[in-house]
C-alpha cells in the first residue's frame, strides 16, 4: 500500500497510515521505502526503513489517572486480586505511601504507611496466593543516634495489611558503606534476593570493596529464616551512582545472574559492561563468569525450565542515550545466543526495560523518543516457537512499572505523560489461567473493559432496554386501546335496540308453508289449510 505527505518541513515529522491484514499472530516484517519528488532529498541512503510489527491476541484499555497528594510521585504498581484488585506504592520525601488499586483502577488511601525512611530501593512479586512480597532498603537511628541503613522484607495482602518487618542484613553507618542495586525472585516458597554491597571500612583496612551477595530463604517468618552468602561476586569496580539493580532468577538446579562492572578490554578504555554469572545458591564464591554486553545497563532476565532444560531470555540496553540499543536474546545456560535469537532495536532515549513471563511467552514493555517524543513500546518474545517479536508503540509517554495477575490475565503499566500518571492494562483476549469464565466475562475481555467500567456499560444498555420496552409497551397500549374504541363503535352502529314494550304481531300471511315441505309420519293425518284457513 502506499500513502503520501504533501509537504513536510525540515526538523518535523509527517504520521502516515498504511492498511495492511494479518492472518495469524506473531511478528511480521515490515518494509517501508520512501520516495520524495524532485531533487530535494541529499541523502537516499536512509530512505528504506524495516521494522517488525508484532500482531498479539491482547486489547489495551484506555487510561486512568491516578490522584495523587501533593509532591507524591508513584513508584511501583501491585495486580493481586480480581475482586479486590492491587496496590500502588508512592513516594514523597524519603517515605513510601500505600495506596488500594481497585479494580476499576482507582486510588483509596491506606490508613498505614510503608516506609517514612526508605532510601531508593524497592522490589515487588506478586504471587498466586493473593500476596506481594517487598524487598527494600530504609535508614533507621540505632541507639547511638547513627544513622544505619538496612534491608528489610515484608508482604502485603490487597486490603495493605502487611506482616512484621523482617531487617535481612546488618545495619551499616551510610558513612562506612552502602546496600542497593537489588532484585529478588520466587520460586513456591523459596525467595532469593541479591544485590550490591559497599563496604568502605572492610574491617578496619580502609579499602573500599564492593561486592554482591546472595540472600536466600523459603517461606520465612523471622530474619533467623534468612541464610546470607555475602560474596558470591566480589573485587567489582562500579559506581552506586551509575549503576542499575542486578538481575537474580532461579534456575533448575542453580541460580542466574545479570550485574554490572567496569571493563577495558578489546578497546582499552573504561566502560560499564554487562556480566553474566550463575552457580549454586549454597556456593561461596560463583567461578562462572561471562562479559556479555558492552556499555550496558538495565538488564532484565528470566529463565525458563522445561523437563528440567534452562533457557534463558535476557534484554538490557546498549550505547549512550543518543544512540541507545535494545538488546534482546535468548540463550543456554552459558549465556550463549541459540541460534540467530539475537534482536537488536534502535531505541533511542530508552530508559527502562520491564519483563513478565506470560502463558504466550515474555511479554517486554519499554520506552523510548520517538519523533513525537516518549513512547511505550510492547513486544513478545515466545520462547516455544523460538521467535523474538518487537514491537508496537502503543501509547505516548514514559514506562514506570509493570505488574501482572495471571489468573486474570492482564498486565497493568504505570505510565508518565505530560498529562500526569496514568495506570493502562493489556488485557489477553483469551483470559487468564483462573477459574472458567462465563460468556458475560470473555465479552467484557473481548471489549477491553474493566470491571467496573463493563458494569457500567452493562447497566447503561439495561437502562436503554428498559427504556425502549417501556416506550414499546405504552404504544402498543395505546393502539390495543384505540382498537377496542373503534370496534366497540362499529358494534354500536349495527345493533338493533328493542323497547322492553315491544309486542310482535305476526300475522297469517307471515306464515307459508309448501307443501313440499310436509313430512306424513305413520297413519296420522294432518289437514292443512294452505295460506292460513282450516
């Protein structure tokens, strides 16, 4: 198909729309060949454009704003619950707020407070169990008067109760080190949770190390639950400033890691590369090690186990931001690309990366500047049929967090725009893996509704229906009425009236008898007098 531009200034941008039909789900190539009329084009080799277009059995809903106190800014969003809905954490002036997400998408304000000390870590994972379990990092006063900083665990229900705060790590003084940079994954009851540590006194030497260490614990309900491997990486060259959370996944029989160090080979020069590690949970000390990305940052990984064989999808961003790479792969268990499943996407700007594993594959969610500027992009990476599907712009503006609920079936994104934040979901049109669904409920999914949103919808046409039978009734009433006046009318006009004094003479002559008509029963005789005489 074609389509054409009248006239577009140097510096701006034209948006044209081809129509193009798609027989079956999963990416598709596109090519796109501009072609300007006369000479005023210097450079043609830019000119042909390719682009994967991802088709995908989902529906993306419209936008709710989230209403918000004054200077808070939200930080991660909670799906938990079908009929209760989720959580949405906020933050303002170093504490976290606790906000109930319903299930139309709105906000109510706990009456409790997460965290009034929190200093920039925060993980979430939900589980099936209608539950979400938070790792994050806080400052607390010890009873010196220091100000320490620890990290600590608790889990929080849709309604914003939450356990007993369980302090993981031993408090240190900001001054002598530092703890950030975390990530956490579950697997039933076993929980792992990693991250960068700081240690500035190194007992008592004075050479700073930095090193990351491996938490680990299954259903825990104390901190005494909590085993600590302090150094499974250590002697990194990385600053806390620049650096991005690492990523932890549990694999069959071993766990997987994405982290960041300095490194200056082939090029010699410094620059924040991308690692990958794995070994055993109980391992001191991990050997395994592999330079994996060059420049790189926000790395995001999970790792798929089937008949107990690994597979590991991994996406992390590459380059500076003017020129900014999305990398995606999917690979061994020694981080080697299968086959050609290597994508790499200009994404200029791009400045978060979210995953989620989903019953179609991994869904991948992040941002990027556009020419009309901001942009939330959504690809799928489907590990079974071995193919990587990225991506479709699907709404302006900037990714925050996204969180999933896989009984229902729908991922919701915390999106920023100009117009403030606002939460979208992406609904599966084949529903979730919860219970069956009735009719009424795919409909509501085929729309892209809400619950609320579809109660709404379906009282607005109830109403409408009402309405109409109404109107329908009250003129079938009044034909049936104008009916029965029209024919009693016409019965009035042709019926006789008789006085109750009213005697009928009949005379002789009325009577004639042929004499046809006379039937002799037996011997009896009968003389009849034909026109009346004896």
């Amino acid at each position: 198909s074609t389509a054409s531009a009248a006239f577009i200034l140097g510096g701006s941008f034209a948006t044209l729309s081809f129509l193009t039909e798609f027989n079956e789900s999963g990416p598709h190539e596109m090519r796109v060949n501009a072609i300007t009329d006369g000479d005023g084009d210097l450079d043609w080799s830019n000119n042909i454009f390719q682009k994967t277009i991802l088709v995908d059995r989902t529906t993306l809903t419209g936008p709710r704003q989230t209403n918000l106190g004054i200077g808070e800014s939200p930080v991660e969003v909670i799906l938990l619950d079908e009929e209760e809905g989720g959580i949405l954490v906020s933050e303002k002036d170093g504490s976290l707020f606790l906000y109930k997400l319903t299930p139309s998408k709105s906000l109510v304000s706990c009456t409790n407070v997460m965290e009034d000390r929190w200093s920039g870590d925060l993980v979430i994972r939900e589980t099936d169990d209608n539950l979400a379990h938070m790792i994050w990092t806080r400052r607390y006063l010890d009873s010196n008067g220091f100000l320490m900083q620890t990290l600590s665990y608790s889990t929080i229900d849709p309604t914003c109760r939450m356990s007993p705060i369980q302090d993981l790590l031993e408090g240190i003084p900001l001054s002598d080190g530092k703890y950030w940079g975390i990530d956490m994954d579950i697997r039933d009851e076993e929980l792992i949770v990693s991250g960068y540590y700081r240690d500035r006194f190194n007992g008592g030497t004075m050479e700073e190390i930095v090193s990351i260490f491996l938490l680990s614990a299954e259903a825990p309900i104390s901190s005494s639950d909590w085993i600590l491997n302090p150094n499974i990486i250590s002697d990194l060259d990385i600053p806390a400033s620049g650096s991005d959370p690492v990523s932890i996944e549990f694999g069959h029989e071993r766990a997987h890691l994405l982290y960041q160090n300095n490194r200056n080979d082939s090029t010699g020069k410094d620059r924040l590369g991308l690692w990958y590690a794995h070994g055993d949970i109980s391992q001191e000390s991990w050997p395994y090690k592999k330079a994996v990305g060059d420049q790189a940052s926000s790395p995001q990984m999970t790792v798929i186990i089937e008949d107990e064989e690994e597979l590991i999808v991994s996406l992390w961003r590459e380059g500076n931001p003017q020129n900014s790479e999305l990398v995606a792969k999917i690979s061994s268990p020694t981080f080697t690309t299968i086959g050609e499943l290597e994508e790499r996407i200009s994404a200029r700007g791009l400045s978060n990366i979210e995953i989620i594993e989903t019953e179609r594959g991994v869904q991948v969610i992040y941002d990027f500047v556009g020419p009309s500027g901001p942009r939330v992009e959504y690809g799928i990476i489907d590990y079974e049929n071995l193919w990587i599907g990225l991506s479709n712009s699907i709404v302006d503006g900037q990714l925050d967090s996204i969180s999933r609920s896989h009984r229902m079936g729908e991922t919701v994104a915390l999106i920023s725009s100009p117009n403030g934040w606002s939460v979208r979901s992406i609904v599966d049109d084949g529903g979730g893996t919860g219970v069956d669904q009735t009719i009424v409920e795919r409909v509501r999914i085929s729309l892209g509704l809400d619950e609320s949103s579809f109660e709404v919808l379906v009282i607005g046409v109830a109403f409408t229906v009402l309405i109409l039978g109404t109107v329908a009734l009250v003129t079938l009433s009044a034909q049936g009425l104008r009916w029965a006046r029209k024919r009693r009318s016409l019965e009035d006009e042709n019926s006789v009236l008789l006085e109750d004094d009213v005697i009928d003479v009949i005379d002789n002559s009325d009577l004639a008898v042929d004499i046809n008509e006379v039937e002799i029963i037996g011997n009896e005789e009968f003389d009849m007098e034909i026109n009346g005489s004896e």
